[in-house]
C-alpha cells in the first residue's frame, strides 16, 4: 500500500490503521511503503504504472486524486482514468495550528498579525501542492492575507520544524496535530469543518471564528491501477469494507478525529468529481500553478 508522503502524517497513519486489517482479510502481508517526493505525485505515479495485478495498490487522498489534477500545470496522471477505485476510507477535517510563541489564540487575531506583517508568518505545509498547502491558499484567499509558504517533503517533517520553532503555522489534518496540541507542542486556533472536532471540542470552526465560507477537510481511498481486472478490484473493495467495519479499526478512526466513510466505487469516484469542481475554482481565484 503505497503512500505518496514521507511517515508521520495523516495519509501514512490512516494507511497503517487499515494494512493489518487487510493483512488479515487478504491473507498476505501488506506492507505501507512511503514514496514522497513531487507533492505526491511520484507515489501516484508509480501505482498508476505499476502492474494491475492488486500487489501495489494506493492510499489516495484529496491531495493526489483532486489537487493535483487542477494546479499541476502538465499532470503525470489522470486520476479518473489512471486507477481503479475501491471506497473511501475516512474524512478529516483540517485546523490551523501555531507554534505556542506566535502572539495569537483565535482566528482573528491571527488574520490581524498576518495583515499587520505581510509575509513575515512562515506557513509550513507537507509539501507544494498537498492539501495542507493549499487548504492555506484557500484561507489567504478568503481573509486577504499574505503568507510565506514553506514545504516540506511531508507533515511529519513540517510539525517536526513547527514545534521546534522554525516556522509558524500549518493548516494540517486534527489526526496528526491533536496530540502536539494536547502536549502543548501547539496551539489550535480554528477548525476547518462544520462542526467542532470531538478531538479538540473546546476549540472553534472556522466560520464560528468569523472566518466564513472556510471548510477544509481531507478524505482517503484505496485505489489500484485502472487495468487491475474487476474480480481483483473487488477482491480489495471487500476486504477494505469488512476491515471499515471492525468496531476496533472505527475507534481507531475516532481516535484520530476522522469519519469512516464507507461507499461504492461510484460514490469515491463522485466525491472525486466533487472535489475537483471545487479546487479548479480556488485554481481560479488564486492562479496558482504547479510545476
């Protein structure tokens, strides 16, 4: 099961919450391999030309299977027609967390430090072009502010300099940064869903902070090369639900403040179509591109 970021961060602990169940289920070790690097396209890109057995399959993400389609300026993939979808995994909303030492605790007073001093609040993400990146482009399109953004080769790296004080902010998933939160490594400011996150109720949304129109989230799939012949694929989707469906893989998903979302190939493949009419429009507004 190949994730496309460096280990630490939320695609990478989702991955390894589901391989034993599929262990279990397929009867055959599988093994979580971290292949970063290119905002998570060479780990795409890899699956996408692997061979369409069902050995190498692709924990996907907002960021590889809708980002990337609609910033990269000459995408390596096609994420509708390059992979074959199983069903989605999970959904986690995003949250503006800071490094302690940064003079802000709600939202508003961050958006007034950051008008205050245009670019001089360092933005780490998990890498150009990932979801934490651009979740962050959404926020700076939205609020009229300036941040420098700096990426790294994914979220684990980026919250390692984070807490150490090298930058200043993320907009990451709650999954990784609830427990730096609860160590007091960093501070939450705002979360990017609808509701509060159970994991850091006592912190407000986004639009409770006057922030509106801001949500964010990341959701995850298993996907396998397009060619992968249907029996195989389906093989994988049965496994995957029956794994989806173990009281003890949900609370490990409740643990991490993300929502198990079971569905059909058809549902990941709409939300997949979702996803993208949205991003296309931040693209839109911001006129990012990505090499």
């Amino acid at each position: 099961m190949v994730v496309p970021f460096a280990p630490g961060g939320n695609i990478d602990i989702t991955a390894r919450t589901v391989a034993p169940g599929m262990t279990e289920q397929l009867g055959q070790p599988v093994v979580v391999e971290n292949r970063g690097g290119a905002g998570s396209r060479l780990g795409n890109e890899f699956v996408a030309r692997s061979a369409p057995d069902g050995y190498t399959m692709l924990l996907g993400s907002t960021g590889t299977m809708s980002i990337n389609k609609v910033f990269v300026v000459k995408p390596t993939y096609d994420p509708l027609k390059d992979f074959a979808p199983t069903s989605l995994v999970s959904i986690t909303p995003m949250v503006l967390v800071t490094h302690p030492s940064l003079p802000v605790k709600t939202a508003q007073e961050f958006i007034a430090l950051a008008r205050a001093k245009p670019g001089a609040v360092l933005m780490a993400s998990a890498g150009t072009g990932s979801n934490t990146h651009l979740t962050g482009e959404l926020f700076q399109a939205i609020t009229g502010v300036k941040l420098t953004h700096v990426p790294y080769k994914g979220a684990g790296p980026a919250l390692v300099d984070l807490m150490g004080g090298q930058t200043h902010c993320i907009f990451d998933q709650v999954s990784t940064s609830t427990p730096y939160v609860s160590a007091g490594k960093l501070r939450a400011i705002a979360v990017a869903s609808i509701k509060r996150s159970p994991l850091l109720a006592s912190v407000p949304t986004m639009d409770e902070s006057g922030v509106r129109g801001f949500e964010a989230s990341t959701y995850t799939g298993v996907f396998l090369p397009s060619a992968t012949p249907k029996d195989i694929v389906n093989r994988v989707y049965t496994a995957l639900l029956k794994v989806l469906d173990q009281p003890s893989t949900r609370d490990a998903f409740t643990r991490l403040g993300a929502d198990v979302i079971k569905s059909t190939p058809e549902e990941l493949t709409k939300r997949m179509v979702g996803d993208l009419a949205k991003w296309k429009k931040v693209q839109q507004q911001t006129g990012i591109k990505l090499d």
